[in-house]
C-alpha cells in the first residue's frame, strides 16, 4: 500500500505533465460524478483497449472510488510499457483539477 500513497502523492506532477486522467468504474459509478474530461474504460474492458491508451502517447492518471480497482488497470497498463500512476479515488485527483 505504500506504493500506492506515493503515487497519490504524484498526481499534481503527472497533471503538468498533461496526463490523462482514466477512471475505470462502473458506468453507473462514473455518471454519479467523475473527473471533468476523464476518459473513461470499465476496469474489464482494459485490456481490449490498451492499443487505443497507447496511441494517445501521453502519461495516464488512473483511478477508481477507493484506489483499488485503479490500482489493478494501473499494473495492467505499465505491464504494456504505458507511463502510468495510481490517482486513487476520483475525488483525489480532481482536488488537483
């Protein structure tokens, strides 16, 4: 879990670095509230879009409601050489917004 508090730490970096931000909840989830201009993948759906998170050439901000599903398409996205950190709860990382 300290990982995940560093990386929590880095969102302001990340943001500078015009990182995107990729929330992976529920589509029920994210319609309740959400990091404005978010790109938004359910968390199973992931992996049929990594070609797509590539192509976008940019460092990407992952997260989630608690930090732990962000955490899972974090480790999936940097298994496919993407720069990417762990934002945490959605509300976190828009705090930096």
């Amino acid at each position: 879990m300290s990982t995940t508090i560093t990386e929590f730490k880095h969102v302001k970096e990340y943001l500078e670095k015009e990182a995107l931000v990729l929330d992976v909840r529920t589509e029920a989830e994210y319609n309740e509230g959400h990091v404005k201009d978010s790109l938004h993948i359910v968390l199973d759906e992931l992996e049929y879009e990594i070609d797509q998170l590539k192509a976008l050439q940019k460092p990407i901000i992952t997260c989630c409601r608690s930090g732990a599903r962000s955490q899972k398409a974090k480790d999936i996205l940097e298994e496919n050489g993407i720069d990417v950190i762990n934002g945490g709860p959605w509300q976190h990382v828009e705090s930096y917004i």
